[in-house]
C-alpha cells in the first residue's frame, strides 16, 4: 500500500480489528472468571425452583408443566430411575450428558455442567448447546426419583432488542467505515493537489492554484506554499535579469575592446589616434576589472549570512584614509569635501566596511559636478554609529529610488550624463551594511544632490 490513501484505511481498519479482538478477549476472559459461576448459580436456582414446584404439588402433570417451561425458553431433560430420557423444548446441538453426571443427580446432588464447562478461548461455554453444558437436579414425581438438567434456550434468548442492537451495531460500523474512506480523501485531495502545484512550481510554472480559504494546517501549508512559489519565481526573475544584465555588461566592454584593437592595426593611424584608442581599450579593461572584483565581492557577501571576521576598527580612520584615496578626484574637479568625523571605533568586518565609504564617498565624487560640494558627517548615539554623506550633484528621481540598492540598477540621471558605472556599487553596500544589522537610507531629488545615511547599530 503505497498512497496515504490506503494506509490511512488499512490503519484504521487494522486498528478497528484490533480493537475489536481485544475487546473479545477482554469479555471472554470475563466471562470465565465470574460471569461463567453466576450464569451457573442463576441456572441452578431456576432449576431448583422448578424441582421444588414438582416436589411440592403430588398431583403435577409432569409433561404439561415441562412443556410450558420449555416454550417459555429452556431446553428440559429428563431422566428416571429406569434410565428413560425424555426431551422437552427445542433439540440440543450436541448430545454429551455423562452417565456419572445423571448417576449423580439420581442420587441426590445437583450437578454445575455450566460453571464446570471446559474453558476455551474462543467459544464461549455461554453458547455452547450441549447437554453437558447445563445444570442439573434431582426430584421426586410419584414417588420415583428423577434428574432435571435444563439450559436457557439462547435462540429464544435473541429477541427483538438484541436484533435491533446488533443490526444497530452493524450500522454504526458501516456508516464509519464510509465516513471514514471519505474523510480520508477529504484530507488527501488537498495533499494531492499540493504534489502537483510541487511538481508544476519544479517545472518553472509558478501560476499554481491552490484553496488558501482552509483555516487549518492544510489551509497554512498552502498560503506557505504559494508564498514559497512566490518568492522562487521572484528569485527566478531575479537570476535570469542578473544573468541578463552581466551578459549585457561584460559584452558591451569586451566589444569595444575587440573593435578599438581592431581599428589599432591600421598602420596608418597617427599617433594621437593611437593614443586615444589605447586610452579607450585601457578604461574598458578597467571597467572590466572592476566589474569582476565587485561580482566577487557580491558572491562573497551572498555566501554570509553574518559577519565572519570581526574586529575593532577606527571608523574616523577608514573614512579619512577613503576620503584621502579620492582626492586626486576632489582635487582635479575642483570639489569642496567639508567633514566632521567623531572618534568612533566599532566592531566589525574592516575589509567590508572599507567598500562601504569608498562607494559612496566615490559615488559623491561621480555623480557631483565640477566645483560641487560633498558633506560627511560621522558620531555616535546611545544606540548606534551614523554615518551621513550628501552632495549636491545630479541626484536621483523620486521614483528610481526604491530600486537604487537592485544589482546592475542605474538611475537615468547617471546613464544620461554617461558617467561610468556598474550599478553594482550600492548593492555591496546594502550587502555589508544589513551583515552587520545595520540600515542604509536615500533621500534625493533630481538636480538636488543626494543624501545616504548608514546606521550601525552598536
Ligand atoms: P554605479 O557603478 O553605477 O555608480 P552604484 O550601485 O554605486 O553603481 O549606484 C547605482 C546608481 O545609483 C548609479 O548608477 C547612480 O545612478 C545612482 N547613484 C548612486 N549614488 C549617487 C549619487 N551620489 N548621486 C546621484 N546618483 C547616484
């Protein structure tokens, strides 16, 4: 039985027979310690009584009487001195009386067939219509000594109720064996219908349809499956656009170079063209590099979930040696840099956070026109280390800032100055920033410079 489906029926079945037999057992073995010696006793003491009433009345008409006892449920034998047996009521199935039995009734003891019956497991003596299984007693009719061994007649004993009983019985077992086959595919269709959506989302179709209305634990399973479909399609666009856009930005390089050293053959070229297509194949092959040395970093930051290496490190330091790094930048374009650093330290990856300044300390120096001005701000609250940097370059529309920190995004604003990038810089910032639990936030308009606040919590 392989299917939920059917080990759920066979279990339930299994524990329906199981239950059942225990049951019997349970009854059986009762039945054989008391039920056995009180369903003697009783017996005993109807025979007795009817012994008596015999005994009593001289005049008894033996068969009439017998015989009214025996349509009221009891089957009658009879035995005389001379060792004449008589029947009364319905057959017995066996006939197993003993001649010790009937010799020691005619002399005057009572005889316990019932409670003396041979015990077996699984036929109940309660059933067993012997002779040998009743209870048996002496008595004088005109003068002569007799034995009366009687049993109640267990055909007779099934009335009506016991019918309506065990046909209620009967029912109630066929109704939960249906209910519960159709509960079973109840509960394994939804089951069923979430192995194809399984196989549907593995086959890269993530249109599933599966009922989230349930407010139960199939119910959750399914909101947590479409969640799950969800966020696989999203990381799915999310790779293929990746993939597409390194594509993209590892081609248009590559061409350029190809095609720039392809025009550097031409031994005609004067010497100043020369020189500006080595520059151009120079930048691209930066770009490149670049490019290669971010990707990394990128798949390095993918691989943590927190920071690896930890130490304590002079922010002021880091952020004055970057700002020390770009100055030839500064410098050339003729750009202001105010700042005012705190004495911060801080625990945490130096390496890392070293990328953090120089992406943005860089993209200020970008992204900011001739003769601009950059402001940096570093201190400390109670609860963390701020961080503040804004220029008041091209900025950034409204719009495009949610997509800022998306890997490869370019704002408009930069692509249309055409000022070279990757659009990789501000990912690893958010990367290394979120590694150590800390928020990095935007606020821009275009034309009016842009502000990034990096918070690390202490
Ligand atoms: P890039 O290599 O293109 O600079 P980044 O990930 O560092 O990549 O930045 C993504 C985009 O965000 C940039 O292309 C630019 O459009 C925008 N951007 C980043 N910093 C600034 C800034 N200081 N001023 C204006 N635009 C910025």
């Amino acid at each position: 039985m392989k299917s939920l489906y059917g080990k759920f029926i066979l279990f339930t079945i299994g524990i329906m027979l199981v239950s059942s037999l225990l049951a019997f057992l349970g009854v059986n073995t009762f039945y054989h310690q008391k039920l056995k010696v009180q369903t003697d006793e009783k017996n005993v003491e109807i025979a007795i009584g009817v012994a008596d009433t015999i005994n009593q009345t001289e005049n008894t008409e033996l068969d009439a009487l017998l015989s009214t006892i025996a349509t009221v449920g009891y089957k009658i034998i009879i035995v005389n001195n001379a060792e004449e047996v008589t029947f009364y009521g319905e057959d017995f199935r066996v006939n197993n009386l003993s001649e010790q039995a009937i010799q020691q009734v005619l002399q005057g003891d009572v005889y316990h067939g019932m409670r003396d019956f041979p015990r077996e497991t699984f036929v109940t003596g309660f059933f067993a219509d012997e002779t040998a299984n009743t209870a048996g007693v002496p008595f004088e009719h005109k003068g002569e000594t007799h034995a009366l061994f009687m049993r109640p007649n267990i055909k007779m004993l099934f009335t009506e109720v016991h019918l309506l009983l065990g046909g209620m019985f009967i029912g109630m077992a066929v109704i939960s064996i249906i209910g519960m086959i159709f509960l079973a595919r109840q509960l394994i269709k939804p089951i069923v219908k979430l192995t194809k959506a399984t196989k549907q989302v593995s086959n890269e179709n993530f249109s599933v349809n599966l009922p989230t209305g349930r407010t139960d634990e199939i119910g959750l399973l399914a909101k947590s499956f479409l969640a799950m479909a969800n966020e696989i399609e999203a990381a799915n666009q999310l790779r293929k656009q990746f993939i597409n856009d390194l594509t993209h930005d590892l081609q248009t390089p590559l061409q350029n170079i190809q095609g720039y050293a392809g025009l550097l053959q031409d031994s005609e070229l004067t010497v100043e063209t020369q020189l500006e297509y080595a520059e151009i194949i120079q930048t691209e092959t930066r770009r490149l590099s670049t490019l290669s040395k971010q990707l990394l970093l990128l798949t390095t930051l993918d691989s943590h979930t927190s920071i690896l290496f930890k130490k304590r490190i002079n922010l002021a330091e880091q952020i004055k040696l970057t700002m020390r790094k770009y100055h030839w930048m500064t410098d050339k374009r003729e750009i202001s840099v105010i700042s005012e650093i705190a004495d911060c330290t801080y625990d945490g990856d130096p390496d890392f956070l070293e990328k953090v300044w120089d992406n943005l300390f860089s993209n200020a120096c970008k992204y900011t026109q001739e003769c601009g001005l950059i402001e940096l701000h570093l201190f400390e609250t109670e609860q963390a280390i701020i961080f503040t940097i804004k220029d008041d370059g091209i900025g950034i529309d409204a719009n495009q800032l949610p997509h800022l920190f998306d890997r490869f995004y370019r704002a408009d604003s930069s692509r249309q100055t055409a000022i070279a990038g990757t659009g990789l810089g501000l990912s690893i910032v958010r990367e290394v920033v979120s590694l150590h639990d800390g928020k990095i936030d935007v606020e821009s308009a275009l034309g009016a410079g842009t502000l990034f606040t990096v918070t690390l919590p202490k």
